[in-house]
C-alpha cells in the first residue's frame, strides 16, 4: 500500500475509492491490479454512461478516465463528473494524445493527463499526486479545533441558502446586483464568502464549501457565461 493511500485510509477511516473508466478490458484489468495492489478500492466502468451511472450511486475520491469511449466522449464524461461532484479528482489517460484535448482536460477540472503507453511507475505516481490534496484538505480538517469546523458549517449551510435562494428569487437577485455584499448582511458569512459569492468565485466555493448541486452549479454558470458577475 502506498503512503498516500495508508494515511487516506488510516485518517478517513475508508480506503481511497477510485472509477476506473476504461473500454479496453485487458488495460482496465491491468490498471485495477495495480491500483488494488497500492491499497486503494477500484470500481470499472466500461462507457460513459456506466461510469455517471455510478458517480450518481456513490461518492469516489478519483476518476481515471480514458477519452475514447463506445458510446461517448470522455471529456464529456468528466464535465459532467465535475458539475456533479467537483472533489472528485480526474486522471486522463488516452491512447489518442493531443495537445488539444490536454489543454481541454486541465481546463475542466483534470489534476494530469498521461498518454498511453505510460509506465507502472508513472501510472502510480499520477493517482499519488492527485490524492495528495485531498489528503491534505483532510489533514487541515481534522487538525481544526471543533468551534472552527462548527463555524465553517454554519457558513457552508448559509451559502447554500444564499444560492438557493438566488436561484429562485428574482428580486433578491437584482438586491445582488444592486447592492453586493451589502444584500447579504442577514446571512452569516464571512466576508471572503460574500465576495465569492458575489464575484462567482467557483474555485473559492468548491474549496470550502464543497460540492453543490445541480441548480446551484447551473445558476453560477449560467451568470458567469452572461457576463453578469
């Protein structure tokens, strides 16, 4: 077992769960060895839809995701991976390299991209790496003392209201316009949640509010690509 899985394991009280999405039966067979061998618990999906099919069932710690598919486009699959569950983190490996389709795969939400054929040692070192923040982001929770982790509770609870709420309710909606941060002084919110909350911060409100739902991530999107923000 490597270290990073051992101390995932021992500090999560769970091994590390990873979807290995791969069509090609001999190479997934392959990669699921080693990958159990390294201590980590392994799930396979064989398409695309299997693979959401299963990210909807239950939360994984990391998707390795090959790009070509029978039925659809990998890179497709984990958009639609990272709208549903952002922690998740995704490991691109692809007998079809491109610059292209690398940039594409950093750009929504991959921790590395390896072309095939890759090493035993590359492979390994790859799903460390990408496990090694979510080690961390488990580290600093438990190492907070107890009235800080209630306090980050309350302010996740209250940026959902927050997003719900400006999903559904227009007027509070051009209030967000109109005033800013100002329109959220009943809530309790830090003032970095009420800038990222104003602002559309996406990458601050995955960090430490976690994952959101559908309406949510649809609603922040959808202000983002208007420009509105």
């Amino acid at each position: 077992m490597s270290a990073v899985a051992e101390r995932v394991q021992t500090m999560n009280k769970a091994t590390p769960h990873i979807l290995l999405m791969e069509d090609e039966l001999h190479v997934a067979k392959g990669l699921e060895m080693v990958l159990s061998e390294e201590g980590y618990e392994v799930d396979c999906a064989v398409t695309g839809r299997s693979a959401l099919e299963k990210i909807a069932q239950k939360p994984f710690d990391l998707l390795v995701a090959d790009l070509k598919l029978p039925d659809m486009n990998g890179l497709d699959v984990i958009r639609q991976v990272k709208g549903r569950r952002p922690q998740t983190e995704v490991v691109v490996i692809t007998g079809y390299s491109s610059l292209e389709s690398a940039v594409e795969a950093m750009k929504i939400g991959a921790r590395d991209y390896l072309p095939k054929p890759f090493s035993e040692e590359e492979f390994k070192k790859s799903i460390s790496e990408a496990l090694k923040e979510r080690l961390e982001a488990l580290t600093k929770g438990l190492a907070q003392p107890e009235a800080d982790r209630e306090s980050e509770l309350i302010e996740r609870r209250e940026v959902m209201r927050v997003l719900n709420r400006a999903a559904d309710d227009k007027t509070f909606w051009r209030q967000l316009m109109e005033k800013g941060p100002e329109a959220l002084s009943e809530y309790k919110l830090s003032p970095e949640a009420k800038a990222a909350i104003f602002s559309g911060d996406l990458a601050w409100i995955n960090e430490h509010i976690g994952e959101l739902t559908q309406k949510q991530l649809l609603f922040l999107h959808s202000r983002l690509e208007m420009g509105l923000w």
